[in-house]
C-alpha cells in the first residue's frame, strides 16, 4: 500500500514538475538581456561578445545569449526584459516569431543592432560573410512594424556608401536615451533610404556626404518607438567591432537596452568598458633585462580592483614611488650595477616605507650584488656563480611538475593543487625563516617554490612559476598573483 501511494506521488510528479523560480539563475536585482544571434552577414561571432560585455561592464544587466533563436518560445522569453537582436538570417517559424512579437507587445523591450533591421522583409535573405542567398521568404510584418523601418531593393534602394568616418549628432534630447550625450566620431555604414514606419522618435542622424557616396542628406540612425505596451531602441550603427567601439555607440547602445527593458535610462554617458574602483590597488608592473611572451600581460589585466601601470628597466625608480603606488610588481632582471644609486633609493624607501612587493619568476636572480636586497627583502637568491657556500643554482625549462598550496595563507586561499607546465630552477637560495606558499616534490625543482619573506618592514611575496604562456594562461596562476599582489597591498 505504502509503494502504491510512493508510486502515485512520483506519477504526480512527473505529471506537474515543480518549477525552479528564475531568482535562482540570474543575478538578483539586474535587468535581464537575451541577445540573439548565429545567423548574420556580418561577423556576429566577433560582435556578439561586445554587445554582451559593453552591457555586463555596466553593473546593470544579467546577459544571456542564444545563437538559435528559431528554438525560442514563450517559457524561454518569460524570465527577460529585453532583447537584443544581432541577428540577419531566414525566418524564426511562426512559434518563435509569436513568441517574440507576444513579448514586446505584452510589455517588454526590444533592442535592434546594425543590420539586424534587415530580415524578415521584402529583401532576399542574407548569408555568412556578406553573401547574398537569392532566397525570398514571405515577410514577416510585425518585424517591420517593431523595428520601425524596412529594407526595400527598389529604388532608391535601402543600403549604404562607403564605410567611412562621421560624425552623428544628437536630435532628440528631450528623450532619456539622449539626454546628455556628446555628438560623437564613428568609423561605420551610414545606412540611407529606410521606409520608416510612422511613430518614430528619432534620437539621432548623421550627415550622409555625397563625397563619400552619400545622399547629401541627414539620414535618421537611433530611433525608439512604442510596439504594443513594449519598448523598441534601434539603431542603425554598429558594422563590426570597431565601429562599436566608439564611445557614443556603447553609451547610446546601453542606455537604449536599459530604456527598453525598464522605461527609465540610469547608465551614464560614458560606459567604461575597463572600469576600475575608485579604491583598486595601484601596482606598478616592472619588466626588463629578461624577455618574456607577451602572455605575461594578461596575468594582471581586466580587474576592476587592480589597476596596473607597467614600466620597464632602466627607468623604472628614476621617481620616488611611494605616492603612486601600493605595490611593485617585479617580472625583471637586473643587477644592482645597472640601477643608479638616486633609483636604488627611491627603490629603498618604497620597500621600507610598508608598501608591497611580489617578485615573479625570474626577478629571483635580480641584485645579487645587494645584499640588502635578496638577504633580507627577498629572501632568496638565484645564485649564477657558486659564492659564499652557495652552489650555482640550475634551471630547466618546459617541466610538468604537480605544485601544492601550503600553510592556508591568504595568497593560496581557495587554490587547489595545480599540474603547471613551467621552468624549475634547482639550488636556489632561501632563508630558511621564509613561510612556504607553494612546494612541489619535483627531482628538477627546490621543494619550496614560493613564500612569504621575514622581511620585517613591508610585505614581500616571491612566487616561482610564470616563465611561459603555459602558466601565463591559466586561472589558477591569475588568481594566485591577484591575491599575491592584494595581500602585499594590506587588502
Ligand atoms: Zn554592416
Ligand atoms: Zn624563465
């Protein structure tokens, strides 16, 4: 009796799935964006990551992004506020197509990118690559009637000149979208000859010169409308990425997803595709005296809590440091006969003065005729010549070997054991009052091959691995350094 009521309740089951509410997938608070694409003249694969990341860079929207958006339906559109078409391929299929036009009609917003004005109408159907399919399909009218404009290959012909560089100007301030930008260069197609749809707001146009094959005329690019109870941004900008890359179309192109998805635009004039916090850790980068794959860049780069300035050897101390910077970051080789004493000093007071220090790689060899510097900062030394009792230390390159975090220090926090495929170096000198970050039980390599220096006047970390890209690529070692260099900054 008991499996017979066991087997009911599972039959119940299947019958009504419980569904997971969406909080549990998006992040709380953000508007959420559904870009669609995978079929385009244009390069979709190379755009699409920018129309996401110039969105996520905002702080704004949750992003998503569906590359097959003949699949979509109702259920699949429920969770989001607006979206965003990169799209210029064959009709969707009525389910799709219903789906969409429900959505904004009902309330919700869409956001039209460049050519994805194109399809669905009277025009023949676009390929990959700016290939012409000679396909017609019936059009599909609501697009039309959304977007606001059409294509037509009557004349005068809907299309562009020349790519080329103009300036587009802003014509309807009154409107949020607007409200407060700057005209602004762009290098893109200056679309012409739409048949426009009544009920337009045209927010800008560009002046279409008929030097550069133009129609001598102002032709209307940003527009945004009303479609049922939903919210419709267009703009005609945005041939590849370069063009999208001009500031005004990443403000413009933001504000407009933000207007559409919830009526009210709260996103500057200027959205900074690499923004930084006002209280990030100022590290200087120094290289030099030692090449290396330009891989190593990536290592610290896109984190909006570090900022990074790099300078390279011989000038790197020629000023005092201590105002500008939180912490040095050294991926270089020098001896101390290379760095005038004025550079030794500021060099000097920066340490001494409590700031931080992360040595990387091969700035182990460095100053090795400075005592102060590898006895006591460092605390090692990579010895080229057998000295003081020292044997010379030895390296050898492209070595797998498994390194392990040690101790639970803040810098290896959350880092699992680690397979790298890197340089070892052998006999390296070490005090032996160093607290060991990472150990490796490779025959080529020291045990210890990472640490915190005793030093006792600022925070000084060492930390082995980086020689290739190998290593340079990996998020393990990023996230290794990123906490290496926010230790050593007191974060
Ligand atoms: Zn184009
Ligand atoms: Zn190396």
């Amino acid at each position: 009796m008991r499996k017979a009521i066991l087997l009911l309740a599972m039959f119940a089951a299947a019958q009504t799935p419980e569904e997971v509410p969406d909080r549990f997938y998006f992040e709380e608070g953000k508007l959420r964006v559904l870009i669609l694409t995978g079929r385009n003249n244009h390069d979709w694969r190379a755009t699409t990551p920018v129309l996401r990341r110039a969105l996520e860079a905002t702080g704004r929207f949750d992003v998503r992004v569906t590359e097959e958006p003949a699949g979509l339906d109702e259920k699949t559109l429920r969770p989001y506020h607006v979206l965003v078409s990169n799209y210029c391929g064959s009709r969707w299929g009525s389910p799709a197509e219903e789906a969409v036009e429900g959505f904004v009609r009902g309330g919700k917003g869409l956001a039209v990118v460049h050519a994805a004005s194109y399809p669905f109408g009277e025009a023949q159907a676009l390929g990959e690559k700016m290939t012409r399919t000679g396909v017609y399909q019936a059009p599909w009218a609501a697009w039309g009637e959304m977007v606001g404009a059409v294509w037509s290959e009557k004349e005068p012909r809907t299309g562009h000149g020349r790519r080329h560089p103009f300036r587009v100007e802003w014509t309807g301030e009154a409107h949020p979208v607007a409200e407060g930008m700057a005209p602004f260069l762009i290098s893109d197609e200056l679309y012409r000859h739409f048949r426009l749809k009544p009920g337009n707001v045209v927010l800008a146009e560009a002046f279409d010169d008929a030097a550069q094959g133009g129609t001598g005329k102002r032709e209307p690019l940003v527009w945004v409308r009303g479609y049922g109870k939903g919210r419709v941004f267009h703009t005609a900008l945005g041939h590849d990425v370069d063009a999208m890359m001009a500031p005004g179309f990443l403000a413009s192109y933001a504000r407009g997803v933000e207007w559409a998805a919830a009526g009210e635009v709260t996103l500057p004039a200027r959205i900074d595709m690499h923004a930084k916090d006002a209280n990030a850790v100022r590290a200087l980068l120094v290289t030099g005296g030692h090449d290396h794959e330009a891989s190593f860049y990536q290592v610290l780069g896109g984190q909006r809590d570090i900022r990074v300035n790099v300078d390279p050897h011989p000038a790197a101390f020629r000023h005092d440091l201590r105002k500008q910077y939180d912490v040095l970051v050294l991926y270089d080789s020098i001896q101390v006969e290379h760095l005038p004493e004025r550079h030794r000093g500021n060099l000097q007071a920066f340490v001494e003065s409590g700031k931080g220090v992360v040595l990387l790689h091969h700035a182990i060899v460095d100053f090795a005729g400075w005592d102060w510097w590898w006895k006591e900062v460092m605390g090692g030394l990579y010895v080229l010549k057998p000295r003081e009792g020292m044997p010379a230390s030895s390296y050898l390159h492209d070595v797998e070997i498994v390194v392990e975090p040690v101790g639970g220090h803040p810098i290896t926090k959350g880092l699992p054991p680690m397979r790298l495929f890197d340089e070892t170096y052998k006999n390296v000198w070490r005090r032996p009052d160093v607290i060991p970050l990472l150990k490796t039980n490779h025959p080529t390599s020291d045990e210890v091959i990472g640490w915190v220096s005793p030093y006792g006047k600022s925070r000084v970390v060492f930390l082995q691995p980086g020689h290739g890209r190998e290593t340079h690529e990996l998020p393990w070692y990023r996230r290794l350094v990123r906490q290496a260099v926010l230790w050593a900054a007191g974060r």
